[in-house]
C-alpha cells in the first residue's frame, strides 16, 4: 500500500517548485522506507530545477538527509526499523572493478532503489541523486542508509550527506592533509568551509581561507581558517604565497568550480603539492594549462567524488566527532525551514546570505 507524503517537487526548467502529493511504495527486496527528518538545501538541487544534471523531469528534490528506518525489504540486514540513519548517494556495490580492488569510494555501480516514487497521477518521479528526501518519507536502496549515532542533532547530521562531507573528504581522503601542512581553500560556501573543518581535523598548521566576501572569510575562521584572503582586493595567488614563506601551500582545495579558480589553485599550490578540485563546473568549461607548468611543479592533481567517501567508514565517525564536541557540525546550520520554504531557500543560497538552510520535518 503506497504511503501518501507531501514533497518538494521541480515540474519543467527553470520553474519554482511547487509541493505536491506524493505516492511511496512499501520497500522491495534490498530497500528501505526512511521518515526523514532533515534535509539540506544544496546547490545540487537548484542544478536539478534548472535542468544542469538532465532533463528527467519532474524531479522530487532533497538529497542532503537524515531520518528513520520504518521498513525495509527482503534480504535487508544492515539497518532495521527504528534506526537513526544518514541518507547517502553511492551505495557501493560490492562488485565493480573499483570495489574489488579494495578501493570500494571510487564504485562504480553504485545502488539505488529499483522501484519509483510517484504522483498522484502515476507519473514517475526522478529522485534527486537517488534520494528525494524534499519529502516526508522517501524509498531508497538500504545501501544508501548510514547507521549513526541517534543522539545527534538531525538537522545537523544530515549535512554529512553530501556538502560536508564533500568538503571534509576533500581534505582529509582525497587532499591526505596531516599534521603541519599549510592548506589553502578557494570559496567559502559550505563545501569550503567544510574542507576547512576537516584541514583542521587533521591537524594543518595553517589554513588560509580565499573569498570575495568578507562575511564568508569570517564564517571561515569559525571553521578553522588561521588566515583570510578577499580575491576581489588582492591577488590570491601571491597571497598564499607570501603567507607561506614564498613557497605555496601544501594542499590547495578548489571548492568553486570554475576555471579562473582552478588555475589560481594550481600557481598557488608549493612544488610536489596538491590540488583538489572539489567544486563542481558545468560542461561547458575549459582549462587551458602550459603542459611544462604540470610537469614541471611535480605533485598531483585530483578530483574529490562525494570527498572520496566511504559512508559506513566515515559517516559514523564524524558523527562521534560532532558529539564530542571536536566538529562543528551545527555552525553550518544557518537556518531551519519548512517544506513550502525551500523555493525562498534557494534565492537566499543564490545570494550567498546562507551557510546551508536544512528543512526539518
């Protein structure tokens, strides 16, 4: 018998979201039926309603999540009714070439639910990153569910379901920060701030924070950030440097997207350092780098998937982390909205007046 739940649902391009009844089915073998209770509001979802990811309309938003296990299908072992879980996007198979080789972050196959949440109507919904969690309860494959902690704050748990764990994956995994090393990070969004979180987990001697607004460098300290750079007044690249004794930081996190950024983090980084593209660009950009340069400066030069993450090893973690006090999971929290607020949510994100606005339900 499906359930009936309200949600968040994005029609045709470009269009406001509109909240809409919404038919979930009881879990198949290997599924889950999970009562969320907090969703971040994630860039992501605005690339879904303006048709950047594809052009599967209509889609149910909401990917950055928490919630309770209700039911769960045959063959479901992992997670039980009554758990307190985090909602992932790649539940790793198990099988694929990459998880066989040991490295189970980089799956390739990764797990969604097989059957399909709809409208009243009958038309099939495409659930944001697998997820669709803009919704009172959503189906997702059980592989997608992270036992944690059930005394953590909802709203601020479910924030390791992509941005900051991104950001903090993006440090830590992919980045391989440790102790001593001098990390600079270009844009100060959550993701940014995230990875500076996590440069400061890991023990970075120095963490330079790089913005063009002065109240996103401040939010940056709280996270961690020794120094601030406001690009708009000066040139970044020079500034890293000079607050790095000439050399360049060890580790240069490029948490935008963008090319201009993208080469200021590779002139800014020492030789034999890293840059860590965790900002997303859309397909269009290009890049266009003296091959000498790449040579020449040595070190490596990576792309962060979802921070290199390996939910059931890293979400729990971090979640034990936040209690003790030693990860500020609640600072990302700008503020909590309702479902019919989540349109209003985006204009703020678009101005950057927010860190991440979580709906709670």
């Amino acid at each position: 018998m499906p359930h009936e739940v309200r949600g968040v649902v994005a029609r045709s391009r470009g269009a406001e979201v509109s909240i809409e009844t919404i038919l979930v089915p009881d879990p198949g073998p290997g599924e889950a039926l999970v009562a969320v209770r907090s969703c971040g509001v994630c860039h992501t979802d605005l690339h879904y309603r303006e048709g950047g990811i594809n052009d599967d309309f209509p889609f149910l938003l909401g990917h950055e999540a928490a919630g309770t296990v209700e039911a769960v299908g045959d063959g479901v072992t992992d997670v039980a009714p009554g758990d307190f879980v985090i909602l992932n996007w790649r539940a790793v198979c198990g099988q694929c070439r990459a998880c066989l080789r040991g490295r189970p972050w980089y799956c390739f196959a990764t797990h969604n639910a097989a059957q399909k949440m709809t409208l009243k109507d009958g038309t099939e919904l495409s659930p944001a990153l697998g997820i669709g969690a803009f919704a009172e309860k959503t189906l997702v494959h059980a592989g997608q569910c992270t036992k944690v902690n059930p005394a953590a704050s909802p709203a601020a748990a479910g924030l390791l379901g992509c941005g900051v764990m991104a950001g903090i994956g993006a440090a830590i995994n992919t980045g391989g920060v440790t102790r001593g090393d001098s990390v600079a990070v270009i844009g100060c969004g959550g993701v940014g701030d995230a990875a500076i979180a996590g440069a400061a987990l890991a023990g970075a001697a120095k963490i330079i924070a790089v913005d063009i607004d002065d109240r996103k460098l401040q939010w940056a300290r709280g996270f961690g950030a020794t120094d601030t750079v406001n690009s708009r007044e000066s040139d970044p690249v020079e500034a890293i440097r000079a607050l790095t004794g000439g050399h360049g930081a060890d580790v240069v996190i490029e948490a935008i997207g963008r090319p201009e950024t993208y080469e200021q983090a590779f002139y800014a980084r020492d030789l034999a350092g890293t840059v860590v593209l965790v900002g997303v660009p859309t397909p269009d950009m290009k890049i266009e780098l003296p091959l000498i340069e790449v040579f020449g400066r040595g070190g490596s030069l990576k792309s962060s998937w979802y921070g290199d993450c390996l939910p059931s090893r890293d979400f729990p973690m971090l979640v034990d982390l936040y209690l003790q006090g030693r990860l500020d999971l609640d600072g990302f929290v700008s503020e909590t909205i309702g479902l019919d607020q989540v349109e209003e949510a985006f204009a703020k994100m678009q101005r950057g007046e927010v860190l991440r606005s979580v709906v709670m339900l």
